[in-house]
C-alpha cells in the first residue's frame, strides 16, 4: 500500500486548525469564507491491492493483459475501485487471476463525474453527436461553455444541474434527478452571492448563468396547469437582460466573446417583450449599432434588428383595441402604427432581396404537406422570418381596421397576408421536433408556434386543419414533453382571446 496511513484526505490549513474540510479544489470552501488561504491538498495518493497467487504454467503463445475497467457511474465524492487483471509477465498465464484494485482519489472521481456530467449537458443541445445538427448560435454557446464554466463557480454548478438532472431523467434515476434539482437550489444561491460581489458580477461568464438557469426551468421546470414554469423562465431571462443593459451597448465590441454572447443573446431576450406586448430597449439606436462598433452585421444580425421594433407595434395595436382616449389621439396613434408599419415593411422587404439565401421559400403551402429545410441554419433564420412577418402584418392588419376575428383572406393586393406566415410555421414544426437537433429545434420553434396558435385562435375556423395537425401530435411520443409543458405554461400567460398579457405580479 502506498501512502500515509490514517491521514485525512483535508486541505493542509483544515488540517492544521483540525478542521472539518469540505474538500473543494482547487481551494477548500471553510478557507475561503474565513478569507484565509488554504495550503492545498497533497498529491493525490493510489492505493494499490494485489492479491496473493502463484505462477504455474506457461503460455505455449504470448498473450496480451486484457484490462476490465468498472462501468458504474462515479460517485459524487469518495473513492472509487478500478479492478485490473494483468499478467505478471509476458508469456505467463496466472491459474488463479489476481485482480488488481486501483482506488481512485476523490479529486479524480469528481473530475471525471463532471466530465460525464458535462457530456450530458452538452448532449442536450447536439444528442447525436453531429455538429451539422445545432445551429450557429448553438455551436458558439456550446464551444465557450467549458472555458466559461471553468472560471465561474455558478455557471459551473448551473451547468452540472441541468447535466446530472438530464442523466437521472434518461436513466430513470430519481436519486440523480434530486440531486440534480438540489444543485440547481445551490447555483441560485451561488449566483445571488456572485450578483453582491463587483469583481465576479462584472465577468463575461456570469452573463451565461441565466442562459443555463432558464434551460433548466424549460426541461425540467413542468409544473402542470400552472404558470410557474414559464414565470421562472423569464425570470432568468429578464435578469439575464438585466445584466446585460447594465454594461451598456459599447462593452459588447470590445472582446470576441462579449459580442458573441449578445449577438446569441439578443433574439431570446425579446421573447419577454413578444410576451408582453411593450417596447424593449433593445429597439433603441445605440444598442443596434454600438455593440457592432468595427465589426459587420450578419443576416441574422439585420433580421433580429427589425424584430427589435415588433413589441412597439404590438404595443401600439394593443392600446388601438383596448386603451380608453379621444377619438382623435385614437386616429392620432393609428396613423403613427400605420406609418411604423410600413417602414418595417419596407425594411423587412429589403432584408428578404438581399438575404434571399439566408431563408427558404417552401413552393407548397397545404396541411397535408410538411416543410423541411435544406440545414437548421436556414430553418432558424427562416422561421425568425415567418414570426417577424406575423408580428408586422398581423398589426398592419389591426392598425388598417381590419378585423382579425372575421377576417378569413389569404393574400392582400398590396401586401403578404399573416395567415401564410402563421401556417408556414405550423407546417414546419415536425422538422424542427427531429430528435437530432435536441433542445436546439425546440427553442427554434417554441416562440414561433406559440404566437401562430394564438394568431389562429382567432378565427379557428379558416385554420381549423392547420390547427389540428398540431393537436393530433400534441400528446404523441414523437412531441417532445418538453415543447408542450413550456407552450402550456406559457399559454397560460396571456389572455387566448386578446393576446394581452397577464401582468407578472399576478402570475
């Protein structure tokens, strides 16, 4: 045996003060809330166990040891046994086999439990392992995700959450499961005390928390017929913007990272403004130009530019439709909406000329036909397209005096009607739910579909077939629960028949 016998396996200071040690590396937590600094930890120790045996014939051909290693998921602490069976020499055969037991340290096991824990993570967004199945945005989140979790304790504890969450989910583990749900408690509490400290709040990683604390609440936050789920969601959504408005649009150019995680960040942070119908700050000049400070715009870039201008619209319609005032400020506001209007048409209208490539263009429309997509790339793109489109003429629509409830046309002679953008989307759906693309189609996906539903429910009956082919798969296995819990608490935010949102103090 190698080592030191009866030694603890504690942190050199916890040792000297005698200590419990709660084993933390690279430096024990117990010095670190004392602010005193821990000595280490001593080089890991193997313990090795041979048995006892005797060598009694010999191979007529040489034979290669063949090596067992145990299959079980580590532990989350504590040492782990590596059973080995070697030859003590080539060309020797033992007649009784002498195992060989390699204890692991806890600092190995640990390590290797969030690198499986990790992969799990990881494999939510590609669970094929097929790159060309995530999207750029996905590929960039998923590419930085190590290196930033290796430098944030919270990010890290998020990640590992959602990672063991997911493992004990796909395994049928419950213990995993509650494990996983009492670490995300911890990355909470982790988070709130990073929030209260200048140097680590104002760290690129701390800006991917909530990213990971919303993923969280979207696969494993279900709470039927409640709107807790979605209200947790953009909880961290709003926070996560919060963060970002309070740097300011200028710091988002000065580093790759920085600019990559706004640009990936942009599109979900509107998701809380479609919600609620109210303008977004993100709509304003500096941050659609800032944080682009020597740098050119995407197609994406340009297209989430003009999606930044949809809640100020809804906004308008919405106060149109319902907001007691003056017949005059009424017609005041609708010449404005109207205006508005068109100025995103044209907009919009020149994004689709010069990014033609950037979307598809489906040459059959027809419930019995799905849509399908050359790569997610474009599908993403695209589908951001169909909703940007929605939002506009659905309120170009409104602001015209034409009245969604009875309105039952397909085209208008001087513009694209709402209804085939609502449709496009639904017959997309199946695409985007492929088990290759994971949780990256079903955040495609999500906040198109649920703003085409509720754009059909208003007049169910010219939609009724389209409708329908969402809910004859809505409770098939093929429709990930995940998609349908999240649209369910969602829907359950807003009022079906107006599209209002409930306010979220009342949720």
């Amino acid at each position: 045996m190698v080592g030191v016998a009866g030694r603890s396996k504690g942190c050199v200071t916890c040792r000297k003060r005698k200590k419990g040690c709660d084993l933390i590396t690279p430096e024990c937590g117990q010095c670190k809330e004392r602010g005193i600094k821990c000595g280490g930890y001593d080089s890991d120790r193997i313990f090795i166990y041979q048995s006892g045996g005797s060598n009694t014939s010999v191979l007529k051909e040489s034979r290669q040891a063949t090596t067992k290693i145990s299959s079980e998921q580590p532990h989350r602490y504590g040492t782990q046994m590596i059973c080995v069976r070697p030859a003590c020499m080539l060309g020797i055969r033992n007649t009784r086999p002498n195992p060989v037991q390699i204890v692991l340290p806890d600092s190995l096991a640990r390590s290797a439990y969030r690198e499986q824990t990790m992969a799990s993570f990881l494999r939510i967004y590609n669970p094929q392992g097929v790159i060309r199945a995530t999207n750029a945005d996905a590929r960039e989140f998923v590419s930085m995700l190590p290196l930033l979790s290796s430098r944030n304790e919270a990010l890290q504890m998020a990640a590992l959450a959602v990672g063991i969450t997911q493992l004990g989910v796909t395994s049928d583990d419950e213990a995993l499961t509650r494990q996983g749900r009492t670490l995300y408690g911890k990355a909470l509490r982790e988070t709130a005390v990073a929030l209260r400290n200048p140097i680590r709040v104002a760290s690129e990683s701390m800006l991917v928390v909530p990213r990971v604390m919303a993923l969280f609440d979207l696969m494993f936050g279900a709470d039927p017929d409640s709107t807790n789920q979605a209200k947790s969601w953009l909880s961290h959504v709003e926070g996560e913007l919060a963060m970002i408005v309070n740097r300011g649009p200028e710091v988002f150019s000065k580093s790759d990272a920085a600019h990559a995680i706004f640009v990936h960040a942009r599109y979900r942070l509107l998701w809380p403004a479609f919600r609620s119908r109210q303008s977004t700050i993100l709509n304003q000049e500096e941050w659609k130009r800032l944080p682009w400070k020597g740098r050119a715009k995407s197609s994406d870039d340009s297209l989430v530019d003009i999606l930044c201008g949809m809640p100020e619209l809804l906004e308008a319609v919405d106060r149109i439709q319902f907001e007691p005032m003056a017949e005059a400020d009424r017609e005041g506001l609708q010449l404005y909406t109207l205006a508005k209007c068109w100025t995103l048409h044209f907009q919009l209208q020149e994004w689709v000329d010069t990014e033609a490539n950037a979307i598809y263009i489906p040459n059959i429309i027809d419930t019995s036909t799905p849509i399908t997509f050359p790569n997610i790339d474009i599908a993403c793109v695209t589908v951001r397209y169909w909703l940007a489109a929605l939002f506009l003429y659905s309120a170009l629509d409104i602001a015209s005096g034409i009245d969604a409830t009875t309105d039952s046309l397909l085209s208008h002679p001087d513009r694209p009607h709402p209804r085939l953008f609502a449709r496009m989307i639904i017959k997309s759906v199946e695409y985007f739910l492929q088990e290759q693309f994971g949780v990256t189609g079903v955040m495609a996906i999500a906040m198109p579909l649920g703003n085409a539903l509720l754009y059909m429910n208003r007049n169910r009956q010219v939609d009724e077939e389209y409708i329908m082919t969402i809910m004859n798969v809505w409770f098939e296995p093929d429709m990930p629960s995940t998609l349908r819990e999240f649209l369910q608490s969602f829907r359950q935010t807003v009022d079906i028949k107006t599209s209002l949102a409930i306010p979220t103090r009342q949720l």
